[in-house]
C-alpha cells in the first residue's frame, strides 16, 4: 500500500506576519499604531487605544496575537 503524505503547506514552517498586516490588523482593532519593531521574539508595537491610553505588547509574529512568555 502507498504511504500517504501530508499537503506541502501542512508541513511547512508558519509565516510571519509583515509590519504593515500586523499594524493593519491593530488598527482595524481600533488601536492607533506608533511603531512596530521586528525582534527575535516577535513583534513590539507602540499604540493607544479608542481612548487614548498608551499600550506596548509584545505579539506573536504568525497569529498577531498578544505574546506571553512561558514561566521560566
């Protein structure tokens, strides 16, 4: 019987997200971005919120998503 493989886009590594998608994805969240910075980790963002508060996270380059670091 033939082994059966996965697709080629099952088994590839997930993409990072660009600069732009992530800010375009905070601003249609309906923050106001300052800056994104590409690290090792992911990406650091800069931005205020509807009301105007500041907020600075860091996020997971493939989903955009907050990132929390696992307790050492």
């Amino acid at each position: 019987m033939a082994e059966v493989s996965a697709p080629a886009a099952e088994l590839a590594a997930p993409v990072a997200m660009s600069l732009v998608d992530i800010a375009a994805k905070l601003n249609g969240l309906g923050y106001s971005v300052q800056s994104v910075t590409k690290t090792e980790g992911g990406y650091v963002v800069n931005m205020t919120d509807a009301n105007g508060m500041p907020v600075a996270a860091t996020l997971d380059p493939v989903t955009g998503l907050p990132f929390v670091p696992a307790a050492q």
